[in-house]
C-alpha cells in the first residue's frame, strides 16, 4: 500500500461536483484501485502543511481554477513544501497547475497562452527525453490525454527537461530532477469528467470562440464529439506510482 499526500489546489465547479466528483475523487478512482492510500489537505483553503513529507511515498498536486500568475501566500507555501518533499527523497507530481506552481517555484514564467484554452481531449507527443523517462513507460511516442487550461509555462527552467508537448502547448510535461514531474494535462481526468469540465464552461467557450472569429454555436459540440478515452492517463499515474517511489 502506497501511502500518497494529494494537496487539493481548488474546487471544480459545482455543476461538475455534482455529476462526477471534485478534483481529488478522480485521482483516488485512479489510483486507489492498485494500492494507493490517501490522505488530501485543501491547501487553497488554507489546510496547514505537515513538517515533512515523512511517512508518504508520495506527493501529488491538483489542478485548480486559481492561477500562478496571481501568486497568493498558499501557493508559495505548497510549492517550498513539494521542493522539500523531493529534497528528501519523496516524489512529487503536480497536475495542471501543480506543473505550473513547480516551473514557477524553478524559475519559469507562467504566462496566459496566447494561442487560447486547450480543452478536450488532445494528442500529445514526447520529446528524446520523455521518451526515455519512466512516466511514460509502456506509452508510444504520440497519445492522446484530457486537457483544460489558459496558463501555460512558457519554457522549461534551467535544469529541467521538456518530457512533452503540442502545438497548443509546448511544454506538457517536465522533468525537475529525479524525483519531480510536471504534467500540463489532466492524466486523472476520465471522458465523463471532461464532457462535465466542457458543459460547466459552455458559455465561457462560445464567448472565447467568437472573439478568435469562430462560427457561433460550434465550439462546444465540437468539443463534445471529440472526446475519447485516454488509457494513457492512468498509465501515467500508475507509472509515476509505480516507478519512482
């Protein structure tokens, strides 16, 4: 049994609540199945940190609506314990925007992107490097994942490796060392899920639509008809379950 410390970035709307479960149920449906215990702090809501991440094999970080290019205090105060973690030999996993807060808390920049919100299911592809890394064992050199997000990391800081990317989005995936990963995609996220996360932002994506000059009215059944199932996903997890504690 893998003992795992989830930090909960946020809250998913309420309407997604309701159908298919907050952020943290996702991971435990992936992830408890083959072996894994968790413990979750609600670290946007202010839940105090432990000391150390002694007594865990593992920690990972949610997604959250909040963004690291308005850093509150509980952000800076989750990413020095994460780096902690791993500098005594604990993994770390952040997702979405816990990649975004470990490439901040590694000198990056996290900015708006300006090619828009990637949403939906969407192909990725490794890079050399990600294709030797265990995260990505067993996956080919393209597959496809869940996505959403406006913030990106505009490039990977000193010292870390680019695992993967897309044209939407370059850096999907880093590596900070040994012992910390990075994921711009939602690995834990399941087709439900997604179609939930689109419904939730309907009008959002119509507006956003509209400005880049699109047909009103295509973008969000667009959206619905391509989601597909992302076995790759829950590889990833399992993996970085698996192969790094």
């Amino acid at each position: 049994m893998k003992n795992v410390l989830l930090l909960k970035a946020g809250d998913a709307a309420h309407s997604v609540r309701l159908g298919v479960g907050d952020y943290e149920h996702w991971f435990v449906e992936s992830l408890a199945p083959g072996g894994c215990r968790f413990d979750i702090l609600h670290v946007h809501r202010g839940a105090r940190l432990p000391d150390s991440a002694a007594g865990y094999d593992a920690v990972m970080m949610t997604g959250s609506p909040a963004s690291v290019t308005q850093p509150e205090p509980w952000m800076e105060r989750a990413a020095e314990f994460m780096l902690g973690a791993a500098a005594h030999g604990v993994p770390v996993l952040g997702v979405c925007f816990g990649h975004q807060l470990l490439a901040h808390a590694h000198g990056a920049r996290v900015v708006r992107n300006h090619h828009g919100r990637e949403i939906g299911t969407v192909e990725v592809s490794l890079s050399e490097e990600g294709r030797q890394d265990p995260l990505f064992d067993g996956l080919p050199e393209r597959f496809v994942v869940q996505a959403t997000h406006e913030d990106i990391v505009e490039q990977a800081p000193t010292g870390a490796n680019v695992l993967a990317g897309n044209a939407n989005t370059p850096v999907q995936a880093l590596a900070f060392g040994p012992l910390i990963r990075g994921v711009q995609f939602h690995p834990e996220v399941h087709p439900a899920a997604m179609r939930a996360l689109i419904l939730a932002r309907a009008e959002k994506l119509e507006v956003e639509a509209r400005a880049r000059g699109h047909g009103c009215g295509e973008r969000v059944p667009r959206l619905l008809a391509g989601i597909a199932p992302s076995p790759a996903g829950q590889r990833i997890l399992r993996n970085f379950v698996e192969r790094f504690t």
